[in-house]
C-alpha cells in the first residue's frame, strides 16, 4: 500500500466542520504523548506529515489527511489533557465523543496504548466507553523499542484481561515503534482488509430492495462494521492549516 500521496485536507473544531463522508476513513486515537503523530509518519512514510509535539495535549482539532483521493486518515485529539466534556464520556473531547458515535463513514479505530505502561485507569475508562457504543477498534502499543519484551508481554495480558470484561471478542492487537518501523505492514493490512471488505459491499448496494424492505445483512468484520453514508454533507472551504 503505497501511502506517499497523502495530503493534509483540513482541521475541524467539531463533527459539523467535518469533510463529507464520502470516503472511508480510519482514525487514530490515545493518550497525550503516546505517540500518535510519529505512528501517523511512519504508517504514510513522510516525515512532517502529522505535527510532532513534545507538549501533551497538542493536537486539538480533528486533523483529516487524504490517501490517493481514495480514503482518509484522521488523527484524533489525545484524551487525558482536554477538558471533561461530558459525564459518561470520561475525560476526552466532546468533539471526539461526537465523531466516533456518529461518523458513519468511520471503518476503523487505532486506539494507541503506551506499551511502557501497565493498565492505566484513562486508557481503560474509554475503552469501556468504546465497548458500549460497539467502535470497530483496533489496539496498538506504540514506542516497544522503549520497554524489554518480558515487560511489554506483561502490561498485553494486563490489558486483555481488564477487556474481556467487556469485549466478548478481544479486539486485534499489534505492536509498533515509530524508530524501528515495527507494525507498520501489519497496521496497513488491517486497513487495506477494510478497504476491500468495503469495496466488495458497494456492487451488492444497487441490487438491494428498497430500505423499507431490506433484509438486515449479516455482520461485516468488526473493523468494517460502519459504512460509507449514502448522503454526504457538502464539502465545506478548506480552512488554513493551525499549525
């Protein structure tokens, strides 16, 4: 998968301010400092694609980039240093809670772990959340060249024993470091399975009987769960890049 087309598209403030949903997306999401922007660089190969921030909390906005005018890549705003925007919503942004409930044409969540760390109360109050609202999520323990193998084995099975509380199906997992390049081949198959799994979907929607006499269909892979929305917002003005 060649990710070297990818350009910025715009930053939005919330889901209204969004691009239309014409295209599949896949987002990435973690705490502050996890590593998101550096994994978002090393995933499309471009070095200053995703702003890199030593501050935690940087990315405020919901960044979209765009792959082969074909599907996107969102980066989420880190939870943990934005305000407490709503009480069954942990402490992440009101603007995120909105996307990840309501973005239809949302096929796949990262939800980025620090492998150095063992369960953190944040990581799993969201991922609770996650569960409830049924997010095709994918995890990922980012900076493993930072932590010895024993280690990042134990804080995993840490990790999968808190979500089998509330994942009857573990979601898949990887590892990844930004430094040695690990994971990136496995992240983009996951997302290039998606990309299939929808493409093969899209022949068999005009053949479908009108909505108020559809069969529900059976259930896609949990990462392609959501589908392309059949009626897009118009695009709205590309608004400066914040940073």
């Amino acid at each position: 998968m060649n990710l070297s087309s990818t350009i910025f598209d715009r930053s939005a403030p919330d889901l209204g301010s969004c691009p239309d949903e014409s295209l599949p997306e896949f987002a990435f999401i973690g705490r502050s400092n996890v590593g998101k922007s550096s994994l978002l660089n090393m995933l499309t190969g471009q070095k200053n694609l995703a702003r890199v921030s030593p501050t935690p909390g940087f990315t405020k906005l919901i960044n979209f980039f765009t792959v082969s005018k074909c599907w996107r890549l969102v980066d989420l705003p880190g939870y943990g240093f934005a305000q407490v925007a709503r009480k069954d919503k942990a402490r992440f942004n009101a603007a995120v809670g909105d996307f990840l409930e309501h973005r239809p044409n949302l096929l796949g969540l990262f939800v980025l772990i620090d492998s150095r760390l063992p369960p953190q109360k944040i990581d799993l109050e969201f991922l609770e959340w996650l569960a409830c609202i049924s997010a095709p999520i994918v995890l990922v323990f980012t900076k493993t060249d930072k932590v010895s193998p024993t280690k990042l084995r134990a804080n995993i099975e840490a990790f999968t024993a808190r979500l089998s509380e509330w994942y009857p199906v573990l979601p898949e997992i990887f590892t990844s470091s930004s430094v040695t390049r690990q994971g990136r081949n496995e992240l983009l198959g996951v997302i290039e399975t998606a990309l299939s799994a929808c493409r093969a979907e899209e022949p068999a929607k005009s053949d479908q009987p009108p909505l108020d006499a559809a069969i529900p269909p059976e259930d896609p892979p949990a990462i392609a769960r959501k589908v392309i929305a059949g009626d897009a917002r118009a695009r709205r003005p590309n608004p400066a890049r914040p940073w």
